[in-house]
C-alpha cells in the first residue's frame, strides 16, 4: 500500500491511531507520578505549538509526557515537594539548550562522536522497557482482555492487508473495548453524569526554587536528549526526509527545551518526541 498517498479518509484513521497512541502515553506518565492528566494534555498540546513554531512546521513530531523522568520525578516529590520538583525540571530545558547550541555550532560530527546510534539505540530500549513493570502491572487485572487486544494488533500487524495493516493498535483497542462491554466491565456512569463543557485544567506553579532538585534533574536529561535525536532520525527515515539537515537538529532540539521549560512553569510533566 502506497503509505505517502493516502487519501484524507485513510489519513484520518492513521491519524486517530495515533491519537490513541500519543494519548495513553501521555496520561500514563501524570497517573503514575501524581500530576493531574488533563494538565499534562494541556502542557503536551501547547509543547507541541512551541516545537512546530521553532521548526517551522516541518517535523511530524507530536510532544508527549517523557517517561524517563517518571521514577526520577517521584523521588524528587518524596524529597522536595511537588513545587520544589517542578523548580528542579526547569534544569532539563537548560541541557537541551546546551546541546542545541553545541549541535549548531559543532553540527553532526559532534553528534556522531558524543552520541553514536550505539549510544542512542540501547538508551531508548532501556526507557522502554523500564516501564514493563508498570504494563504488567496494569494487565494483570484482567489478564484475558489485555491479552485478546495483544493479539488482535499483532494479528493485524502480521496479516491485515492495506489500511488494515497501519491500524494494529487501534484495531486492539477497539476489539478490547468491544469485548470488556460485553464482559460488563465498562463503566458509562462517570461519561453520564460528565458535564458537556468544563475546564478541568488544574495548574501548579513553581513557589520556590532550589539547588538541589535542580542539579538533581540535570543527568537525566541525558536520556530524553538521545531518545529525542534517535526519534528525530527514525522519523526522517520514515518520512524520507532529512531533517537533521533543514530544519536541523539544533532547532528541534531547541523547540523540545522550551516546551519542557513551559511544562515545568505551568505543572505538566516533561515532554519529548
């Protein structure tokens, strides 16, 4: 199938796929370290704004809440306190500036000598799966629904045919979704009694600053700027462009540094590609 041509149909639901991808992923990160959900969707979306402001619209990149920072930013709370924690996030958008100022003055060969596709490869399969735990987790209250949409996406995956095959993950969500109804293991009374417009947004701002939290989030930054360089590469290859080159890698870069600076000013997680 002819993915580059599909017509506005196919890319609609490629495009809800992905909505389906982006959006348990982001909620996933808020749940598991105590930040409101409907904060960091806000965050997410108005990161995106920023990140596609500074690369001028041309990297198909959405911005989503950073899993690496999930056992860090609990530690961090436990320690200094929500605040005193979203003060220390504001480091990782300093690192990202660091990095975009080095790439445009240095340009891809200090890419390829600091961070190697040896380097960047295994630290993005670690950020995954170090969350194996928590998927795990979450399957084994049911573990014949969590395995029925497995399945179904990997069976979608392997043999689906046309569109059918870019639409696995979706196609598992729906068949589980079906299934979990008839079980009766679907709740509508929270979508009854939901009012029809609401701003659930609820923001944390930063009181006070610290040293400590600050200093404590610069090394892992580290990770979340070689998953943002690998992500930056594979989507350039998928999409059969360039974009280390134009609109270039510094510019990214900096684009994703100052969503998480507004993330960590407005209480959202931090974000990556």
């Amino acid at each position: 199938m002819d993915t580059q041509n599909l017509s506005p149909l196919k890319k609609t639901v490629v495009g809800v796929q992905f909505l389906f991808v982006a959006f348990g992923a982001t909620v996933l990160v808020p749940l598991l370290i105590g930040i409101d959900p409907a904060t960091a969707l806000f965050t997410a979306g108005l990161g995106t704004f920023i990140f596609h402001f500074v690369t001028k619209g041309k990297v198909p990149i959405f911005l989503g809440s950073s899993f690496a920072f999930i056992a860090p930013i609990i530690a961090a709370t436990k320690q200094w306190g929500l605040p005193g924690t979203l003060a220390g996030l504001t480091s990782v958008s300093l690192v990202y500036f660091v990095v975009s100022a080095l790439i445009k003055w240095q340009g891809k060969k200090f890419l390829d000598k600091v961070f190697p596709p040896i380097v960047i490869g295994p630290v993005i399969i670690l950020i995954g799966l170090s969350l194996s735990g928590s998927a795990v987790d979450m399957a084994k209250s049911n573990w014949p629904l969590a395995f029925i949409s497995l399945v179904t996406a990997i069976l979608v995956l392997a043999f689906g045919k046309g569109l059918m095959k870019l639409v696995p993950i979706i196609t598992g969500v729906v068949v589980g979704y079906i299934v979990a109804i008839c079980l009766g293991k679907v709740d509508f009374s929270g979508v009854a009694s939901a009012a029809w417009f609401s701003c659930p947004v609820s923001l944390t701002t930063i009181t006070h600053f610290q040293w400590a939290p600050f200093l404590y989030m610069i090394p892992v930054a580290i990770a979340p700027v070689l998953e943002h360089i690998g992500d930056v590469y594979v989507v350039g290859a998928v999409a059969k462009d360039d974009f280390v080159a134009d609109p270039g890698l510094h510019r990214t870069m900096l684009g994703d540094g100052l969503a998480c600076l507004m993330s960590a000013c407005l209480g959202g997680p931090p974000e990556t590609t």
